[in-house]
C-alpha cells in the first residue's frame, strides 16, 4: 500500500572465524584507524588496523592479527603510553 515503509537488513558478505572488536573500539588518529590495547606494563598502545565488514556493534579487523585486551571504553581521550588500569572483563565477541 502506499505510504508505508519497511527497514531492512541484507548481508553483502560474510567471513567464518573474522577477528571482531566492539566497533567503539575502532578510533581514528591522524587520519588512521586504529584501536588501544593495554600492553603488559600498563600502557594503553594504538595499533593501527585495517577495518573489515562492520556489522552495527562489531567491526571486523582485517590486520593486524590481535592478541590481548581492546579498550572500549574512554578511549577518544587517550594519548599513546598513557597509564591505564583494567576494572573488568567483557564476555568474547559472539
């Protein structure tokens, strides 16, 4: 009928065991993607990556492969080298 609307949704392209992060987590630095991870002295790192497909809350890394904790939380305030201190753990990526 005329005048209604419908939202959806259509997968463009898939990828079995793709690294994800909270798309939160992804930040833009000098013109650069990229995310913080807490190095084993305390210190927030940016590593640069190379984003994948995002699909709303996750956003795929393409590269580099990533091991250990993203900060998803305050990160648009953080400097490379700034001290941070973990409080919690969340549950894996889906």
């Amino acid at each position: 009928a005329p005048g209604l609307f419908v939202r959806a949704e259509m997968p463009f392209a898939t990828r079995d065991e793709a690294l994800t992060v909270p798309t939160a987590a992804v930040v833009r630095r000098d013109g650069q993607s990229g995310l913080f991870q807490v190095s084993a002295d305390g210190r927030a790192r940016f590593v640069p990556v190379t984003p994948g497909i995002v699909n709303g809350p996750w956003t795929e890394i393409r590269e580099p492969a990533l091991t250990g904790s993203v900060i998803v939380l305050g990160q648009h305030l953080l400097n490379d080298e700034a001290p941070v201190r973990v409080v919690a753990e969340d549950a894996p990526a889906p």
